[in-house]
C-alpha cells in the first residue's frame, strides 16, 4: 500500500524558522487548506497542537468543520457566506462587500484588503463604507489581512497595506490583528509593520524565498508485480517506451488517480534515488520502473519531483490524494 510519511522533526524545525520571525507565537498562523497542502489535515493539525499553534486558516467551513475542536481561532478565507454557519472560534474573510448581507450581530470576520492584486478584498475606495457597515451590524472585527501578488510586488502593495490598516485601527477602540506576509514575504523580512505571518508552504518545507527549511513529506509507493522484459519490448499504455536491452521491470502502486503528475512517458523522470526512471507512461493507478526493493521512494522533496512536469511544489503536494494513508514518523 502507498504511504505518505510526515518527517515531525522537520516539521517543528520549519516552524521554529518562522516563528523567529514574528512577535509571538499567537502571530503566527498556519495555512491548513486543501488538505493542509496534500500532508493531512488531522496529522498536521495534532503536529501543529503539539508545538503550540492556537491560529489556523483554511480555505472554507467545510474544512473548519473537519478542526473547529481542535483551535482557538479559524479563519475562513474563501467561504461564501451564503452558506456560513459561524461557530465560537470561525472567523470568516470578507472578500467582497456583498458578504455583509448575509452575516448576523456578533459574528467574527477579517475583512480581507485588496491592495492591488485585484483578486478579492475590500478595496481602499470602499474601506470606509464597510467600517460603517461593520459598525451598523455589530459584527465583531478580530483582523484585517492582505495578500501579495509576488515577491517583486510587496514593495507596491506595502505601503497600501499600511494605510489601510492605520484607517481601520483609527476607527476602532480593539486592538486590530494586522497580518499580511505569507511564506516568502516572512523570509525576505517584510512583515516589519505587523510582526505576523500566514504561514502556508513554508510550514512544510518550501519557499520561494531563502530560506532554512527541510521537506516534511515523503511519498512511497509499494510494488504490485514484477517481470523480465527482453529487448525491443515495450512497457505500458501506448509503446511510449521499448527497451534497448533485457531488464527486470516492476509495477508499483501510485498512479494519476492517487495525484500523481500525469507523465507521458516522453523523456526521463527519476525518482527519489536519482538513477530509478519511470519507464513509460503512468497508468491510473501505478507506475513502472527497474524492479527495486518492494518499497520505493518516489519523492523526498516536491520541488525536485515537480520540475520534472514543468510545474510547482504546490501542484505536486495539493494533488496528492487524501486517501493514501499517513504515517508521522
């Protein structure tokens, strides 16, 4: 059976790196959306309880649902409000002005500032006219947070930011949690005004940033079959690859329905031992290569495995399916 190991060392290491970098522990918050990054929701969050984290984001109350037991507070960054149930501890990111319209007195909310990336967000021209709706309501506003477009792009947004944040905290008498950095925003040193951070990829050993970081996620695969092929024979959907000379081939069992990259099988990808090919494409539900151990690696770092596909460590980790089993090891 396909495995998934979760390295706890490496985990808390990168955790540490990053909680260097804001005031406290309570500024930092971990991005645990789409599955927490491919790695699994409940072993992540237990791995994150355990070091200390009381602030989480996820992607919409579905998820919430899945660790409303398990934190103080739980921003919700992309749930449509028509739909939202709030809960003690749910925080939900206001990304459009029409979101007010269904929120009742006493509900928490972050309103998300669009400061130029033009994606979502309250924008500085309607800042006013959502603080007197957010005082007409009664909702109760705990943060104010924005996202940056690039890393090229933080010294534009930045100064919109803080304007924005200095308006909203003159309107109210509370204390505003203000953040805005994410994983390589933290590393370049600019959450400077806030002291804060959202912490998505980083949390799991990458960044586009320089950064001190280990990979926490391993992925193995298990063999099915094993068999000699001779030369001139093919392996695979669509002869994409024939052998040169006699080899002794295995199947094993991680495929495109389990989130593996889809691979054509045109050019060579190299598992994690650097000098094992897949041979031919990969089918739905396994892969071929040199017959090896039973148990394979097939990558120890995202990054690496991704260029392969002319794509990203995020593509390569969020696809991973959430059925394949989970060991912290």
């Amino acid at each position: 059976m396909a495995i998934i190991r979760l390295n706890k060392q490496n985990y808390f290491h990168n955790l540490n790196e990053c909680l260097k970098r804001v005031e406290t522990i309570n500024k930092l918050i971990i991005v645990l959306k789409n599955n927490a990054y491919g790695h699994g929701y409940l072993e992540i969050s237990s791995l994150a309880k355990e070091f200390g984290i009381k602030y989480i984001a996820v992607k919409n109350a579905f998820e919430a649902n899945i660790l409303k037991d398990e934190f103080e507070n739980i921003l919700i960054l992309s749930q449509l409000p028509q739909y939202y149930t709030s809960e003690k501890n749910y925080i939900i990111a206001i990304n459009d002005l029409c979101y007010f319209d269904y929120l009742k007195q006493g509900d928490k909310i972050a309103l998300k500032l669009d400061t130029n990336m033009h994606r979502s967000g309250i924008t500085q021209d309607n800042l006013e006219y959502a603080i007197k709706i957010i005082k007409d309501k009664k909702l109760n506003l705990t943060s104010a947070f924005t996202h940056y477009s690039s890393m090229q792009n933080i010294k534009k947004q930045k100064p919109l930011y803080i304007k924005m944040c200095e308006f909203i905290q003159d309107n109210f008498s509370d204390e505003i949690f203000f953040h805005s950095s994410n994983s390589s925003t933290l590393f370049l040193g600019e959450n400077d005004y806030d002291k804060a951070a959202r912490i998505g990829i980083a949390q799991f050993g990458y960044c586009d940033a320089n950064a001190n970081l280990k990979p926490v996620l391993s992925l193995y695969a298990n063999k099915i079959s094993s068999r000699q092929i001779n030369k001139g024979d093919s392996i695979g959907y669509d002869e994409t690859f024939v052998s040169n000379r006699n080899l002794e081939i295995a199947n094993y069992d991680l495929g495109y329905a389990d989130g593996m990259l889809y691979y054509k099988g045109i050019g060579e990808i190299f598992l994690a031992d650097d000098k094992s090919p897949i041979l031919g494409k990969i089918s739905m539900d396994s892969f071929s290569t040199y017959n090896l151990n039973d148990e394979i690696c097939v990558f120890n770092d995202a990054v690496k495995f991704a260029k392969y596909f002319n794509t990203n460590a995020y593509e390569c980790l969020v696809r991973l399916s959430c059925n394949i089993k989970k060991e912290i090891v």
